[in-house]
C-alpha cells in the first residue's frame, strides 16, 4: 500500500534555485497538507487543500506557492530558495470531516 | 500564542511508570483531536484521534479530551523505552474548513 508518496526524498539547493516537491496520494482523500518541520518548532503548516481546486494559506506560507493538480496529487514549489527553507517537508492527506491524517515519508530540503 | 500548545519537555519516566503528556489549544472551532508519536528522522504515526470529551482507551493509551477548558492529554501506561519519541498533539476543524495544526511536541523519554 503506497498511501501517501513524497519526491524527492532528499535535495540539495543552492540559493535561488527553483524547485517543486511532489505528493500523491492513493487514498482518494480529499484534503491535502503540506507542513515543514523544524527543531523545536514542530509542524508547521504551510499551505493546505481542503479539496480538489482549492488551496489556502497555513501559518508559513511565504516564500512557497501550491498547485492541487488533481484529487491525487498536490506540488509544493519554492520559486527561489532561501537557507531559510532548510527544513524537513511533509506531506499529508485525510478524507474530509474529522479523519486523521497520513503523512509521507519525508522530504530532507538542504539550501546552501 | 501558538494555535495548539505543548510542553516541549523532556519528559523523562521510568519504565512501567504512567507517562502524561498535556496539550492546550485555542481555536474554539477545533473539533477533531489527534496524538501523534514520532520517532527521530520518522513521519508522524496515530497513536489516537479524540472528537467528544470524556476519555478513549486503546490500549495502554488513553486520550482525555475537555473542551471546556480545550484541553487535551494523552496517559501512556506501563511505559516501555520503544515509547521513546516526540509526541505531537493536532487539532482539526471539519466541513469547508479543513485546516490541521500541530503543537510543537512533547519529547518523552523512558528510562530503563
């Protein structure tokens, strides 16, 4: 069972370099997250779907942007990166109403 | 002020001891509580999801919710040191409004 696939799992970025961090998901949920985690912050969300063709802003959306592709799949974009945006991303998704989520495994973004 | 609020610990019990980890949150609107457990360089992993007050066994674990006081705990019993990790508390609201927000975690360590 694939549940909830993150790529890349590991990316190395010089500042200013654009990059797009996938999800797809197999669970046909309709709710989407992108969170970033940082030591001593622990997650913090930057940008969320609650359903297909719909996104919105979470507590750190700055220096990021969002495409809901489709129902499987939401891409999380830093158009040009930051040392800031050093972080560990996750992806996650649940079906709407009070569902848990699933998180991916992880993906480790390092900005030079 | 954070969304949703945790004591970032360590929180150190010996083995067989009870283990209470705390969490508060703000959002009136939150309806659906959750308790993560992560392990170092892991994705979070539900241990509990909490929607009433009162309490929810599963287990050695059990969930206590208050709304009133929007309050939520999680008791782990006979602690074990595979229960070693970060405890991540979530609180999410439901229908059009999907957001999900995390408080910053509990580290609990138990001693052999």
């Amino acid at each position: 069972n694939a549940g909830v696939t993150q790529t890349p799992k590991f990316q190395v970025l010089k500042t200013g370099q654009s990059m797009t961090l996938q999800c797809a998901q197999d669970m046909n949920h309709n709710s989407m997250y992108w969170y970033r985690q940082d030591p001593g912050m622990g997650l913090r969300l930057i940008y969320y779907s609650a359903s297909e063709g719909t996104t919105d802003k979470g507590e750190v959306p700055n220096g990021y942007n969002v495409s809901r592709l489709n129902k499987r799949e939401f891409s999380l974009r830093l158009e040009s990166a930051a040392p800031s945006q050093t972080s560990v991303y996750f992806c996650a998704s649940r079906e709407q109403g009070e569902q848990p989520q699933h998180f991916g495994d992880g993906t480790r973004l390092s900005i030079l | 002020q954070k969304e949703v609020e945790q004591n970032s610990g360590p929180l150190s019990v010996p083995e067989g001891a009870i283990a209470s980890l705390n969490c508060t949150y703000s959002d009136r609107g939150s309806q659906s509580f959750f308790w993560y457990r992560q392990y170092s360089g892991k994705s979070p992993e539900l241990i509990m999801s909490i929607y009433s007050n009162g309490d929810k066994e599963d287990g050695r674990f059990t969930a206590q919710l208050n709304k009133a006081s929007q309050y939520v705990s999680l008791l782990i019993r006979d602690s074990q040191p595979s229960d070693s990790a970060t405890y991540l508390c979530a609180a999410g609201r439901s229908g059009g409004y999907q957001k999900v927000t995390f408080g910053t975690g509990t580290k609990l360590q138990v001693i052999p």
